[in-house]
C-alpha cells in the first residue's frame, strides 16, 4: 500500500517515518530542504519513542512526480491548502482515498472540490510534535488519531489505513459518527490554541494554572454552542472527554482540566507546545484564522454568541498583525 503525505512539517513526518518502519511504502512531500536531508541522512526522530532514523522512505518537493497513491494524506498549514491542492490535480481519480489530518475547519470539503466527494475519509489527528531543523522532528504527544466514512459506513480502505497506523503503534480509532471526532477536536483545539497564544505557556502549564483552566471550560462551551447550532453532537472520545467537560458541572469540568494538565506532567508531556503558538514565537504567519476564526465566523453566521472566543481571537490577530508589519519593515 502507498501513501503519500502531503505537508511533510512535524505531523506529516512523524506519521510518515514511523510507518515506515514497519516497511509500508510512503512518500513525503514536503520543503527543498527537508526533503535533501532525508535524502542525505534519513528522517531523524526524537521525543516519545527516544532516537529513530527511518531511511527507507521517499521525499520529495515536486507533487507532480507522485502518479498516484492508495492514500493520501494532508497535514499542510491550513493556509497553504488551496496551493498544495493545485499541485495535486493530476492525482484526481488516481488515488485510492484522500484524508486531511489538518488543524482547520473545511478540510474535507477542499479534499471533495480537489478530488471528488467519494474519495474523502474523514479524519482528525492529535499526534503532537515540532520540526527544529530539516530532516529532524520532535514527537511530543502520543495521541490518538480517528478516522471515518462520512456515511458511517465500515469499509475496507478506512480499515486499511487504520491497520497502517496499528502496525506503526500510532493509537487509531474507527467512527462511525466522524464528523462528532472532527468537531471535538476542533472543540479541544481551539481554547487551546486561543490560550496558548495568549499566555505563551506549553499546554500542561496552561491546564494547570486554575483560571486558565476555567477559561479553557468556557471557551469549549462556546465552541460546544457553535457544533449544537449546526446539528453535530459532541461525544467522548478516548483521550477527549468533550461531551462531559461540556455538560459536567462547571467546576467539575475545571478540576477535570487541571488533573488532564497534572497527568500530563507525570508522563513526562512537558514540552507539548500548541503548532499555533510554535508559529507565533518564529514570527510565522499562524492558522488563528483557520481553527479560531473559522468557529467565530461560523458562529456569527450561525447567531451563535461567543463573546470570549471573540474577544481573544481579536486579541491574537492583532498581536499577527503587529508580527506582520515588523516583518515587512525589516
């Protein structure tokens, strides 16, 4: 089975080299210089699982020498899909099945434009990790990735990439009610992104400190608001209790954030830094506006009050803003 992940960043990279280890053929699209140090020393990866250097993968810069794919993956920057989906119009009825691991909201409706609704599987991912340099990444968080057909139907190809994900010991899961997973992690990642980028603190910092974690609880029921308007019922997933920090009684849920932040302590998930915040401190241009303002302008389109989201979400395009013009002014 072949699969190409397009967007070879942290999360591309660590999907990518760890199934290859388990000899599955896979191809990294990715930037100039990740791909020629791949190519010179193989895909370094540290972190969780200590020190693996996966040498039998492809790389490289150029979509157009990829003829076709069972799978194919995309973890590009929100910002970047309407590019990368260009470059890969030549792939449309040559690809067993399209999936987005992305961060922002309409992903899957750019992958049903790009390629055709049918070949679309639903997915969400929160394997964590950043990339210090080429050829190198860091995998800081172990977790889950869920995948689905639309139609809630069982099918051999989402069974396939699941199988891919278990041998390379990624924790997956199968739903039948995808859009639910999608929307929870889109209900976990933005208070988180939304708080990181206020506070610079790393996530179990930011669930730990009592206010910050009260504000986490409020800015999920905000987002919880949004998902209900639009008809898509929230749900416990392994790792993302989202159902029961929304309804749970308010202080319940705080304590329950404050023990997620403590538990990642203990386990050693001290250097899990929200991908957002990772590009604010570069002075990177960040997906705010497609996970943050994606939920605000659902909201106001939907008559859905969400005065904190908004407020904070304000405050971060300005602080990009401000990050912009001194760029430009260099």
């Amino acid at each position: 089975m072949h699969t190409v992940i397009v967007g070879a960043g942290a999360l591309g990279s660590i999907l990518g080299g760890y199934m290859a280890e388990t000899g599955e053929n896979v191809t990294l699209i990715g930037r100039q210089p990740h791909v020629d140090a791949i190519r010179a020393d193989g895909l370094i990866i540290e972190g969780m699982r200590g020190r693996h250097v996966v040498r039998n993968l492809g790389a490289t810069s150029v979509a157009r020498e990829v003829t076709a794919a069972d799978n194919l993956i995309l973890a590009v920057k929100s910002y970047d899909t309407g590019e990368a989906l260009a470059s890969l119009g030549h792939l449309r009825g040559k690809v067993g099945a399209v999936l987005s691991v992305q961060n922002g909201g309409g992903k899957d409706e750019a992958l049903a434009e790009a390629f055709g609704r049918e070949a679309v599987v639903g997915a969400t991912s929160i394997v964590g990790g950043a990339m210090p340099a080429p050829g190198r990444v860091i995998h800081t968080n172990e977790g889950g990735t869920w995948l689905g057909e639309f139609d809630g139907r069982r099918t051999a190809r989402v069974e396939a990439i699941a199988d891919a994900f278990r041998k390379a010991k990624l924790p997956v899961e199968v739903r039948d009610d995808i859009r639910s997973a999608i929307w929870c992690k889109l209900n976990q990642m933005v208070p988180a992104a939304t708080l990181a980028c206020v506070t610079r603190l790393r996530v179990h910092e930011m669930y730990q400190e009592p206010s910050l974690a009260a504000l986490f609880v409020e800015l999920s029921r905000e987002v919880a608001g949004v998902a209900a308007r639009l008809g898509i019922p929230l749900v416990d997933c392994q790792g993302f209790p989202v159902k029961t920090l929304c309804s749970q009684p308010f202080d319940a849920a705080v304590e329950s954030v404050i023990a997620r932040g403590r538990g990642m302590q203990e386990r050693g998930m001290t250097q899990v830094k929200i991908s957002t915040l990772q590009d604010l401190e570069r002075g990177k241009r960040t997906e705010a506006a497609h996970v943050i303002g994606h939920v605000v302008d659902l909201a106001e389109a939907n008559g859905v009050p969400v005065p904190k989201l908004a407020l904070l979400y304000g405050v971060i395009r300005g602080v990009e803003a401000a990050q912009s013009l001194r760029r430009k002014s260099q």
